[in-house]
C-alpha cells in the first residue's frame, strides 16, 4: 500500500457510483458524506500529480472521457444542484448548458481573484488541492466543447499562480492537458495563468474579462451575457466558474448527484468550505455541509469568541454583505437562506457570498467598521458608473467625518439617503449595492449605536457642526471625488 511522507497508508480512491460504499451501504445509494474538498490539505505532497492519482486523482475525468457523453456530464451537474460558490449562487448545470447550445469555440474562466477583506478559502484550496481544480476545469471544457481555458487569480497571491503553473505544466507532461487529453481524439484544452492587478473589481466576470483582453478592468452592459456569443471573452461563449465550483465536480462525477444533493440545504446543496475570522478562537478554514447554523460555525468550530465576549455583528459572507447579529445565530449559513425572505429588505437581501464570514465582538464600533468597509469600497470603485464612483467617495468623507467627531446627528440621515440613491441596481455590476450593505443593515440593527458614537465624538471634540454647513467638508469632498477618479 501506498504510504503518505508521514508515513501513515494513503487515503484509498474515491468509491464510485456502483461500488460498494462504506458503513454498509447499497451500490447506486448516495455515499455518507465526508469533508472532501479539503481532505489533502495539509499534506505537503499533496501539490504533486502522483500524489493526487493515488488518492484517486483524475479517475472522474476519465469516467467522463470513457463512459460518458458531454450531455450525461452536464446532466450530473444539473441533478446535484451545485450552485456557484462564488457568491452569485447560479446553478453551474444551467450555465455550462447554456454555453454549450452557443457556437464555438467557447472558453472556460476560472475566478481566482478572491480579494474582499474575510475571503480566503480559495487560496487554502489551491494551496492545498490545485490538481482537483485542474481536474475541475478539464471535466467542464469536455462537457461544453471548451479547447482553451483560463486561470484568473489574484496578482498579490504569487505562491497560488506558482503553484497553478507547476501543476499544470505536470499535466501537460501526463498527457492530461494539450492535444489529447488523455489520449482521446478530438479532445484538446490548453490551460493559462494569468495573475491580475490586485482590483476588487476583477472579481466580477465581465470585468475580469476585460482584463484578460488587456483592458481597464470594467463590468460590460448586459446582455449578451457571458455564456452567449458577443458576452463572453474575445466575445465568444464563455464559463465563469469560482475555484471552489470546480472543485466540487469530481466527486459529484466519482460519488454521483444523488450524494451530492443529499448534503446539507436540499435547495444549494454539497459541501461549502467556510472561513472565519475576527473575534473568535479558531480562526480558519472549515468544510462542512452547506447549511450550518452561525451558532455552530462560531462555537462549535471556531472555538467561541475571544474572552469569551459576546457577539455584537457578524459579516456573512465579509464585507459585501449586511451585517448580522447575535439574534440570528441559529441562521444556516447559505446562499438561498440569506437571499430570501425574511432576510431581504430595502436593501436587498442580506447575502452569503463566498462564505467568508467576520465575527465583531462586544467591544467593536460599529461607526469605525462602516469607515473601514466604505473605504475599501471607495478606493476599489472602478469609476465607471457615477453612483458608486461618487457616491462611495462621498459616504467614506461622511464617516470619516463623524469618526472625527467632526459631525452632528443629523449627518446620519444624509449618509442614509445617498446609500439608498446607490442601492437598488443603479450599477452595472453589483459593487455599487456591496458598498452600501453594511451601512443600510447597521442603521437598521444598530442605529442607537449610530447616534451615540456621532454625538459623543462631536462632544468630545467640541464639535457638532453639520456636513452640510461645513465649507471645509465640502471642498475636502471635492477633492476626494477628483482622487478617486484619478486613482481608477
């Protein structure tokens, strides 16, 4: 038997659809679940290619190649009920159907970008597994008839890319990429890195793309949409799928659908890899069915608040969503949960984005928070649409000000009223709506606290002056706006 560099056996392939299942269950059953996406982390061979197929690596793309058509694997897909891990929450069948009924040729995109404060699970991943990306990618450009694919990550994460690089130049040596995969006719992909400029932006496809066309990195008017020709890039049918996404898809093809959909939320099933951070115990990364309780997730798996404070706010899925409280600890944490009713309000729905959550305890200050989400905001708006170009600006110059002690109560009615004028898809990409989340929930949840820490900074200051009155806020206004749109 194989042994692991720690000298223990290695972990045994992954049992397929009509093998028998362990704890004695029945061929073509839904398999007992298990953490497998971040089963190999950990392991510091586990970046090598001989490593990955002796854990049972690249069995699901030959399944596919063997048995299967590209209709049936789009078919699995669709019947798991795998939805974007991403934060936009799509149905990943729907979307690779959809690009494969459009001409080719078509690409596939990957989105490594992952670069909001709190998010960092894709880095663990491809840190700790990139051969079940690969593996990922490969299986999605048979099923949609994809020849080119390509990884977009972020340019700070240099390790990830370097790490990209060397395994896919293993696969080519395999065999497993370049002109027959695997050696079957008909069947080419080539796979590029390509590590971006550090903008938040570029987490939203159409300005990803822009990017990997080498230009300014923007969102495109809408339709035609990526996965129709004249949307995608170079204008052709394009998938976009996160990291995480693509990782699912060998076990859903090794396990079958019906596992798959049996784990956790029947209506965005599978595992999720969460990552927590801020006042807990056990900061990390943590792979769980989808669907969790935040209570579990905070004091079952991050080991409680720090001094064992009491939780004040908690950031979903990290900064681009409405903040929670201690009052919703029994929430399952995912994406169809946090996007329906009753937690869908005037601004939208509160949010689970990629699952990267932010835990605020007793003695944090919601004015402080809000002035570090909306500068992040303000200095990430691309500056394409006026809305989040001026409006972002203007609410950070507010509470900076009121940080400053250097406004009145009143102000807050005006911070109110220029985030609900940018809320609403006013944008074309949702960054315009992300930047007011947080604000628009802690008026709702927190605004007590709003008032008090507005006017006694102002007293503390011996100031209280309106925004509005203030000549010299308005030409620091001014010039803050002029900075932005230089800066993007």
């Amino acid at each position: 038997m194989a042994q692991s560099p720690q000298g223990q056996p290695a972990p045994p392939p992954p049992p397929l659809r009509g093998d028998p299942v362990p704890g004695g269950g029945k061929p073509g059953l839904p398999i007992p679940w298990e953490p497998v996406l971040t089963a190999a982390m950990g392991d510091p061979n586990s970046l090598r290619i001989q490593n990955y197929v002796q854990r049972g690596g690249y069995t699901a793309l030959r399944r596919c190649i063997e048995q299967m058509t590209p209709q049936d694997v789009i078919k699995d897909v669709t019947d798991s009920k795998l939805v974007g891990r991403g934060g936009a929450g799509f149905p990943t069948g729907m979307k690779w159907g959809g690009t494969a009924r459009n001409p080719a040729p078509r690409y596939l995109v990957v989105n490594a970008d992952e670069s909001e404060p709190g998010t960092f699970g894709n880095r663990y991943a491809i840190d700790g597994d990139p051969h079940s990306l690969i593996e990922g990618m490969i299986i999605c450009a048979f099923a949609v008839g994809i020849q080119t694919s390509h990884i977009y990550i972020r340019g700070e994460n240099r390790r990830g890319a370097e790490i990209l690089q060397t395994c896919v130049d293993e696969a080519y040596r395999e065999g497993i990429l370049g002109p027959k995969v695997m050696g079957k006719d008909g069947f080419s992909l080539d796979m590029y890195i390509t590590r971006g400029a550090g903008a938040y932006i570029c987490g939203e496809e159409t300005a990803l793309m822009e990017s990997l066309e080498g230009r300014r990195a923007q969102p495109r008017i809408r339709p035609p949409f990526p996965t129709e020709v004249g949307g995608g890039l170079f204008g052709r049918p394009t998938v976009v799928n996160n990291v995480e996404s693509l990782m699912c898809i060998p076990h859903i093809i090794n396990r079958g659908p019906g596992w798959f959909a049996s784990i956790g939320n029947p209506a965005c099933p599978g595992p999720k890899v969460y990552t927590i951070s801020g006042d807990v115990n056990k900061p990390g990364v943590y792979e769980l069915p989808m669907g969790v309780t935040l209570r579990d997730l905070v004091y079952k798996y991050a080991g409680g608040t720090t001094r064992n404070q009491r939780i004040k706010a908690v950031s979903p899925g990290a900064l681009a969503c409405q903040l929670l409280t201690d009052k919703h600890l029994d929430v399952t944490m995912d994406t169809a949960t946090l996007t329906r009713p009753p937690f869908f309000n005037d601004f939208g729905p509160v949010g689970f984005g990629a699952g990267g959550i932010i835990v605020y305890g007793e003695d944090c200050e919601i004015l402080d928070l809000l002035v570090n989400a909306s500068g992040f905001f303000a200095r990430e708006s691309c500056g394409k649409c006026v809305p989040c170009r001026e409006g972002t600006t203007w609410m950070h110059m507010m509470l900076r000000r009121m940080a400053a002690g250097a406004a009145a109560g009143k102000d807050l009615n005006t911070l109110l009223d220029v985030a609900k004028n940018i809320s609403g898809r006013k944008t074309l990409c949702a960054l315009g709506d992300f930047a007011v989340e947080a604000i628009g929930s802690a008026f709702r949840e927190f605004r007590p606290d709003l008032d008090k820490a507005v006017a006694d900074r102002a007293a503390r200051h011996g100031n209280g002056h309106s925004l509005n009155a203030s000549s010299e806020g308005a030409q620091h206004a001014g010039h803050a706006v002029t900075v932005a749109g230089t800066a993007n």
